[in-house]
C-alpha cells in the first residue's frame, strides 16, 4: 500500500485530489496538511511514501517545504503539484530535489500515472517539462535569470518579493542576518535588478507571486 500526504492550503483542492486517489487500488491517504509546518509535524509520527506538495503554502512556502524534506526525509518522494505553469518553476524544482512536477489541472490518469512512477524511485517529467529539457540540452531555450538560482537563492528570493525584510528571512530559514544580505546582493546581480521593490517586480512579471 502506498500511503500518500496531500499539502495544499485550500481545502477544495485537497478533496479534488483526494477523490481522485480514493478508487485506485493500492493507494492510501497518509494525512491532509494545509501547511508546511503541519505536514512536517504529522511526518514525525505519520508514516508516508510520497507527498503531493503544492508551492503555494502559508509560512513555510513548498520551496521551503522540499529543501527541509530532502534535509529530513531523503527516502520520502515527493511529486510537486502546482496552479503555476512548468514554465514558471518546473525546471528549477526539479533541479533542487522535487520527484516530478504537475499542474494542477491535470486529469486523473495523468496525476495516477505520476504517483506510480516517482513511487518507482524515477523522476515524473510532463510532456511540457520534456520539451523544455530538450530545450535546454539543445541550447535552444532562453530561459529567465531566476531558473538558475540554487535552491537557497530561489527561497531567498521569493520572500524579499513578498516584502520580508532581511532579518524576518534569517530569522524564518534559520540562517544568520550577514549570510541573507550575502544572498540578497548575488540575487541582485543574478537576476540584474537594483532594488527589493525590483526584486518584488521581477517575481510579479514572470508570474512567480500575485501582484
């Protein structure tokens, strides 16, 4: 049996899924979390294989969720499903530990097709993400700055953009105020900006938070 959490902060997403899930042989609901900070809690003592893992979390954001379940949980395998689009951040969670990446949207045969493959110990790649990768080894893609920033870099980011200030972030991830101002100057170099505020407008143009 498969045991499965699902983390998404609205409920009417985690009942679509659970339905979904709920007549498919071989698979068991583990826990529900609306939360990062409630799903880690429950894997303390909630036994789970494979996670379905929205980005778009309270407090600890599903960026934060992953690098924390990779620290903890290395076994645990962890399919990331999204309402952003592959383009947006596919590549980049993929690169930094995530098992598969899916929309959404996708239909039931597809999200069932996912779980059985990154259960197998193999990495789920979409259609979509398939041709972006092949765009990438071909060296044909241009793609954004922010697709390149480490793991740490892409959760520093994405907090100074929803306006956190230095301290909050060091004081959220752990890590001194020296080592995130670090961050903060190579984000602004990486991605060519100035200034929080164009930090914030970056993110908000390429539709990686809601203006």
């Amino acid at each position: 049996m498969l045991r499965i959490a699902i983390v998404d902060d609205h409920e009417i997403v985690r009942a679509g899924f659970r339905e979904m899930l709920s007549e498919e042989t071989g698979l068991q609901i583990a826990f529900e979390a609306a939360s990062g900070e409630e799903a880690l809690a429950l894997l303390r003592d909630t036994p789970c294989d494979l996670v379905l893992l929205d980005l778009s979390l309270p407090g600890q954001s599903g960026i934060d969720v992953l690098r924390t379940l990779r620290q903890r949980h290395a076994a645990l395998r962890v399919l990331v499903l999204s309402g952003f689009p592959e383009e947006r951040y596919a590549l980049a969670m993929l690169r930094n530990g995530a098992d598969g990446y899916l929309g959404k949207e996708c239909e039931r045969d597809e999200l069932i097709r996912a779980i059985h493959i990154v259960a197998q110990g193999r990495r789920y790649v979409s259609a979509r993400v398939a041709e972006l990768l092949a765009d990438e080894l071909a060296g044909d893609a241009s793609h954004p700055a922010h697709l390149q920033l480490s793991e740490r870099e892409l959760q520093v980011f994405l907090r100074l953009a929803r306006g956190e200030s230095v301290s909050a972030i060091a004081e959220a991830l752990k890590l001194s105020v020296k080592t995130v101002s670090t961050y903060r100057s190579r984000l602004l170099e990486k991605l060519e900006v100035a200034s929080n505020a164009e930090l914030a407008a970056y993110a908000i143009r390429h539709g990686l938070i809601l203006p």
